[in-house]
C-alpha cells in the first residue's frame, strides 16, 4: 500500500540539521500477535540498539 505525503521533503545525506533524515518504515501485519512477539521484540532492540550507536557517532563528529 502506498499513501501520497504532500509535504514530503527528500532525505539529505549527510544529515543536516534542519532537513529531512533518511529512515525506514515498515508496516507488518500479522494473523497470530501472540507468535509475532518474539520478532516484534527482537526488533525492537535492534532499533534500539541502532539508535544508541547512532547518538554515540554523532557525539565524536
């Protein structure tokens, strides 16, 4: 499914402050959440283990 963003901005990179950071969405959909809550989890903490690092890098910049 695709939906229109009408004040879409494209992402720069390198970051700049300011403008529109690269990223990724997905969207999952499931016929069992109790099954799907160990991938939701394990997910999870990679997100947050990306956004840990991430803050780390931007630090020593």
């Amino acid at each position: 499914m695709f939906q229109q963003a009408d004040a879409y901005g494209a992402p720069v990179w390198p970051p700049a402050e300011g403008e529109q950071r690269p990223m990724m969405h997905f969207d999952f959909q499931v016929g069992n959440p109790d099954a799907a809550n160990f991938p939701v989890q394990t997910l999870q903490q990679v997100r947050d283990l990306l956004c840990v690092r991430r803050r780390r890098t931007s630090r020593r910049q």
